[in-house]
C-alpha cells in the first residue's frame, strides 16, 4: 500500500500535512496510514459536528492516545448567522405576509443553542439534505480552513489536507485525483483513493487500533447519527439501540419549523419516509415498498452487527 516516491516527496518537503480525522473507518487508516510513512510536520483535524454520538467522540480520544498523534478539535460558530437571519426576519417577514406572532416564535427561537449543528438549521430554517448538502461545506471544510490552515498559510507554511476518501464510494468520488492544489498554498492529498473496505481494516489490524464500535452495532457509516444519508436498515438500528438520537432530532425538528419561513422541517422529510423523523422510523420498520410493517424487523437487535464482517 506504501507509495515510496511520495514518501520521499513528503519528507523533503518543510509543509504541515494534517489527517482530516472523522472517527471512522478510512479516516483512521488514513491517520495510521500517514504514522506508516513516518510523515513530518504530522497533525490531525477532527471537526466536531454537533450531530456525532458520544461513542464517536470517544473513539476520537481513543485514537489520539493510542496513535500518538495529536488530534486538535474544532467546530463552527453561527452566532453571527443567526443574528443576521433575525434581523432580516425583524425587516422583512412582515412585507411577505408573514404574521406577527410568528415573526414574534422565530426571532426568539434564534439563539446560540450550544449545538452547532443545530444552529446552522437553525440559521438556514432547514435540515441539509442530499439535494441540498451544506452540512460538509458549514461543518468540516470552513472550520478546518478558518481555524487550522489558514493560520498556517498566512505564515508562509505549505498545508497538504490528507482527506480519506475512497473511488469505490461514490461516482463523484471515483474521478477524484490523488493530488489537487486548492489554491494559497493548500493541497488535497488522497492517498486511499484505490483502497477498498478490506484495505481499510487491513490497516487497522496491522496497527492494532479497533474499529469504532459503532460498526458492530449495526452502522454503516458513523461520521454523524444520524447522517442525512443513512440507510434504512442503519435507521432502524439507531432507533432500536439509541432512542435518545430519535428524540434528540424530534426536538430539533420542533425549534427548527419556528425558524422556517414554511413553518416546517423534517430531518428526513420525503415522500415515502413521511414528514418527521417518526415517521421515518416507521418506515424503516416496513418491509420492501414501505407500507406493510415487517414484524421482523421489530425484534431486538442482535448484539453484535456489522455490515463488514467485523462480527465473525
């Protein structure tokens, strides 16, 4: 897996490389990946979104300390989003026929909440979605350039951003290239690109560093829980092993539909998942077609599950 002319690349070269760290599986064999090819000026980025299970940020911790390699955390701020948005709802609601009193609910609802990723739904009076994807951009890319690289850059530095991704994960994906110069002095390294799943645990094995747990426990992915792409079998596993998650975004959903000019937001809101995360559970309870429930599929999970073979 090694590229031993990019190693000597690297090593040549005076530039921070920093591991973009999400707690799961690529990225972590990208972070041991970078510790194999003994990589200088080596540091790691994990962008906390407000929308991980504390699992995740455990592992996160994990990582660091059996890794070696410091893990520095951050995450977005919306306070000054949000006071723009309730000054243009105090300046123009009104003209567009919007009533007072919900005018009065939405610009009270607008507050720093402490959750991140609650208040950039907040700011934007929606959920992301696959359509309309600016959790990633909000959430990791701007933070991670605000507050790691460009304090970086502006002092002369070169960054290489080491991003974990993988060709057979999506279409988009698999016309990446390996390196990507962004512009100012930052580059996109993607050095998994041709890697598939069994290369990734491969890496973790051979650096004795487990795997999230969250992989036995029934997720396919585990950058956010819920993500907005979650599968319908992974919803059906978060609603019976965290239903606190299911609340947690029912209560969102609430404070989120008074800061909506429609009056209404859904975290999964679609024509067959119905309008709230409820439903949404509902439906992932169903059998194909989603409209007779699967008795089945209401049965306690097994304790160890995974998609990866993780369990045998």
């Amino acid at each position: 897996m090694k590229d031993n002319s990019f190693l000597n690349f690297i090593r040549n070269l005076k530039r921070n490389n920093i591991v973009s760290v999400s707690g799961g599986k690529d990225s972590t064999a990208l972070l041991l990946l970078a510790v194999e090819f003994e990589t200088p000026y080596l540091d790691a980025v994990f962008c906390d979104t407000g929308n991980e299970h504390e699992i995740t940020y455990e592992y996160v911790r994990y990582l660091e300390e059996a890794v070696g390699v410091r893990i520095q955390w951050v995450k977005a701020d919306f306070t000054e989003n949000l006071k723009g948005k309730t000054r243009y709802i105090q300046s123009h609601w009104a003209n567009d026929g919007i009533s007072q009193e919900k005018i009065d609910r939405a610009v009270a609802i607008l507050q720093p909440t402490g959750n991140q990723f609650l208040d950039l739904c907040l700011w934007k009076g929606r959920f992301p979605s696959t359509m309309v994807r600016f959790c990633t951009q909000e959430l990791k890319i701007f933070p991670a350039t605000e507050q790691v690289y460009m304090p970086l850059m502006e002092k002369g530095r070169t960054v290489y951003s080491w991003q974990g991704v993988r060709r057979d994960e999506s279409k988009a994906r698999s016309k990446l290239p390996l390196l990507e110069e962004v512009g100012g002095g930052l580059w996109h390294y993607r050095p998994i690109l041709d890697w598939d799943v069994a290369d990734v645990f491969k890496m973790h094995k051979r650096h004795g560093i487990k795997p999230n747990p969250l992989y036995t426990q029934g997720m396919g992915r585990v950058g956010c829980m819920p993500c907005i792409g979650c599968r319908k079998d992974e919803l059906l596993e978060i609603s019976k092993r965290f239903p606190t998650v299911i609340s947690r975004i029912s209560e969102w959903e609430a404070l989120v539909k008074e800061a909506s000019k429609q009056d209404g937001a859904s975290f999964f809101y679609s024509t067959e998942r119905g309008e709230n995360i409820h439903a949404a559970v509902r439906w992932s309870q169903t059998k194909y077609g989603g409209k007779i429930i699967d008795q089945k599929r209401l049965e306690e999970p097994e304790t160890c599950s995974s998609a990866y073979g993780l369990c045998e």
